[in-house]
C-alpha cells in the first residue's frame, strides 16, 4: 500500500489492478468499481466525482476493526479495478459499461464494491450479480431515503429514481426479497407503494427505526431478504443519513439516520448474511462540508471489509 499522502489515490490505498487480465491473474477477494454516473440525477448533480473523493478525499483511519478485532488487509485481499467508462450524456452506455465492468469482476471470482455514481447505477450492477448468482434468487437490502421505485421521472426509465422498479420488473431481485430501510419525507406518492406493495416489498419506514431503534429492525430485513435467496446484494444511497451528518448528496432528506446506526447496520448485513456485492450511491462532493459525506460512505465501505474479513478468518 502506498503512503496516505503520495502514489496513486486507489481505494484504501489498495493496490492497482486496472485490467481483466490483471484481476483474472491476481484472485483477490474484493475489487472496487468506480461508476462516475449522475446524468440520472433530478436535483443536484456531482455525484459523479464520488468515486475520485472517496479514493482521494477519505483519511485512512488505518486498518484494524476496533469492534471486531481484525486487521482488514491481512484477512483480505482488496484491489482497485477502476472506474467503468461512463461517457456524458450517454445513459445506456454507461449502464452497459457499468454492468460489463461488474461482471469482470464476479466472473473473476472476487466481491464487487461498486462505488457511486447516482443511485441508477444499482440497475446495471445489481442486474451483473444477479446473472452471476442466481436470477430471481438474490435477496436486496436497500437504505435510502427515498425508494427509487417510481415506473418514470420526468419520462425517464432509467432515472436514479427508477432502478429498483426496473430490477424487480426484469426478475432479477423477487420484490418479496427487496427491503428497504430509513424511507421518509413526501415521495414516492401512494400509488408507487400501491405498487410496491403488489410486488410484496417490504420497506421500514425511518419513523419505525427511530420508534424500534435500528437492531430491531435489521434483525427482520435480514430474515426478509434472505428467505429463499442464495445471496445478498447491498445498497447504500447516502441520503439515508441525516443531512446534519452527510451533507454532500443530491436529495438530501432531513430526519435521517445517524451514522453510528448505518455502520453497525450494514456491519450485521456482512456478518449476517450471504453477501455478495455492495454499492455506495449518491455522495456529491460539491455539495460536501469537510468531507463529513466522503468518509462516513468511506467507512461503511471498510465496516462491510472488516465484516468479510472476520467471517473469511473464522471460517
């Protein structure tokens, strides 16, 4: 790994593996993907620039789990394979790069961490996983402010408040085995969860984790997700944070969760779970305060890591 300070800005200082040729050779057991992808975007965009800041902009807080008692790296192998070619304007290009770029990786036998980008990205990416894991038998658990399953916004399918609809539509995640949690605020309107409801979706209202608290809560998305799944798929929109604490994102929603709580909560979906790919959406440095919305979508990163790393070292 290279200094903090110098050398190229890979993710966690990991090592640079650009190529299919590289990553087939080396077998690590994570890559991460940037999907420099905002064209999707209804309100402010930037999120784009969000695989650069969290490579480039994130401290290194250094490697060993305190809660866990692990030292990451040594338990796993965790490369950099860049970023898909994400071309202005080009919506399918993109998302056919997006969903190539994932399947170098899967099919190279490592974990995919995709690093967003807006929340549309979660189409291409998750719909990769899925062909390598099983259509229709990869459960979601999905934390958002927002539940991103409107049929169009503005006339656009693939809108970053349309991909959720359009993976339950192709088959590849059963609506029984998508779970979303932190919902809140004025949108979606009733008939979109009229919908989501006929797709037997299961979402927990942020109102429910701030009465339940966060345990509760994840202790039943993960039985809904997994029931009858072989695998796990993560997304974490980083609005589903207060803004207080993650300013720099492109809807923001006052009232969200705090990241004490998103932490342990995606830790117990590593731990807990047949995960298999995770993406982190939404982060929009121009809009960022001190980097508060880079480094905690950094370490939700390195808290599923060090969730993988204990299990492959207690396996």
């Amino acid at each position: 790994m290279a200094s903090e300070m110098s050398g190229l800005a890979t993710f966690g200082q990991c090592d640079w593996v650009p190529t299919v040729e590289e990553l087939r050779a080396r077998k690590p057991d994570v890559a991460v993907v940037g999907a420099p992808f905002d064209i999707s975007t209804t309100y402010r965009p930037g999120a784009r620039f969000g695989p650069r800041a969290l490579r480039a902009l994130a401290y290194h807080p250094g490697t060993y789990h305190l809660d866990l008692g692990i030292e990451i790296f040594e338990n796993l192998d965790v490369v950099d394979h860049g970023d898909a070619y994400c071309p202005h304007g080009l919506t399918e290009q993109g998302h056919r790069n997006i969903e190539e770029k994932v399947r170098d990786v899967v099919d190279a036998g490592a974990f995919p961490v995709i690093i967003g980008g807006d929340h549309s990205i979660t189409w291409p990416a998750a719909t990769a996983v899925a062909r390598k894991h099983g259509w229709g038998r990869l459960g979601l658990v999905h934390f958002d402010a927002h539940a991103d399953t409107a049929d169009t916004v503005e006339g656009n399918l693939a809108s970053h408040g349309t991909p959720m609809r359009r993976l339950i539509e192709s088959g590849a995640v059963r609506g029984r085995n998508f779970v979303q949690i932190g919902l809140r605020g004025y949108w979606p309107p009733a008939d979109v969860f009229e919908w989501m409801r006929e797709q037997e979706l299961t979402w927990h209202l942020m109102h429910e984790v701030w009465e339940r608290g966060i345990k509760a809560v994840m202790a039943d998305a993960i039985a809904r997700a997994s029931d009858g799944c072989d695998a796990i798929y993560l997304s974490v929109d980083i609005d589903v944070l207060d803004p207080g604490t993650a300013p720099g994102t492109g809807t923001p929603e006052p009232g969200g969760m705090h990241a004490a709580d998103l932490l342990r909560a995606v830790r117990a979906v590593a731990l807990e779970t047949p995960l298999v790919a995770l993406d982190v959406v939404e982060v929009s440095p121009p809009y960022d305060h001190a980097e508060l919305t880079v480094n905690n979508a950094h370490r939700v990163i390195f808290e599923v890591l060090a969730g993988l790393a204990y299990k492959r070292r207690n396996a």
